[in-house]
C-alpha cells in the first residue's frame, strides 16, 4: 500500500501543469469576452464560399486579448486584428482594429445580458466618417455566438440580414 501511495505521488509530481485556462487568465475588466478567450471561431458568410475565422487570445499577463482573424476564400485574404484593452480613464472596453488593406478602425464594448454590443466611434483613413453601426456578438451555447449588425438609415436603426453564426473549432494558436 505504502509503495502505491510512493508510485502515485511521483506519477503527480512528474506530470505537467495543466495549465490555466485562457479565460482565467484574462483581466476581470475584459470578462465579457471570457468564453472567446483561448480559441478559435468559424463562420461561413452567405452562399458558403468564404469563410472568416477568429481566434481569442489573452496577451501580456490578460490585461490585452488580442483577436486575429482571416477571411478565407476571398480573391485575396483578408486579414485583420484586434486589440481589447481596459481604458481606466473611460471606465470601458477600448477596440483597435488593424486590417490587410490599411484600415484602422477603434471604439468601445461592453457586456451585455448574453453578449457583448460594440460601438465603432472613429476610422481611418483620414476623412472616412464613423459607420453608423450597432453590433451585437450573442452566445449561442458553450461552443458557439451570433454576430448582428444594425446600421442606421435615415434615423431609423434597421438590422443587416445574414447574421454570422460562429462556431468554436479549436484552441487559439492552430487557426492557420
């Protein structure tokens, strides 16, 4: 018995640490993005040729998560990421996004009752205004969200049909 209890403590001690989940990892101000942290997403635009994979990943001790993303199956892939950081002054979620083509884009995120809604407040170039845009990023299930956009026209909000449906494909780190 006192040989099994020996064997079964060194098999304990030279196993690895699991290590921490990605959203354990993430700073307490940037929770509502908790079950995105640490893997990878798909969703198929409307017809199925393309695709747009995003993959959640916490960076610098969780303060930052950081979403790089790919539309596949495009003339030419169309790259882009994003940093989510907490802004103390403002007491939001900041966004910068970055994309292939040269455009940045920022605003703000806040948690919501299942989701997260963003507001886009500037983009660049010089002398693009800010879309008029509401997007909401739903859960659907431990494995998958919604994303719906809403733009306005004449002062009307009116939803964009064809919500994106993502589904969770794997760990952040094998998305290409």
């Amino acid at each position: 018995m006192r040989r099994l209890a020996s064997a079964l403590i060194l098999m304990a001690v030279a196993l690895p640490m699991a290590p921490a989940s990605a959203a354990n990892t993430l700073a307490i101000e940037l929770q509502p993005f908790a079950f995105l942290a640490g893997s990878c997403w798909r969703a198929s635009f409307p017809g199925g040729q393309m695709t747009d994979t995003h993959c959640f990943s916490p960076i610098l001790h969780g303060h930052f998560l950081r979403d790089r993303h790919i539309v596949n199956n495009a003339p030419d892939p169309y790259l882009g990421e994003t940093l989510y950081r907490w802004d103390a002054a403002t007491r939001t979620i900041r966004w910068d996004y970055y994309s292939s083509d040269g455009m940045l884009m920022s605003g703000s995120a806040a948690g919501t009752d299942g989701g997260i809604s963003f507001v886009i407040s500037a983009v660049s170039p010089a002398g693009a205004s800010p879309i008029a845009e509401r997007i909401a990023w739903r859960r659907d299930g431990a494995d998958a969200y919604v994303v719906t956009t809403e733009v306005r026209e004449n002062g009307v909000w009116r939803s964009r049909p064809n919500a994106m449906h993502f589904q969770r494909i794997g760990p952040a780190g094998a998305e290409r």
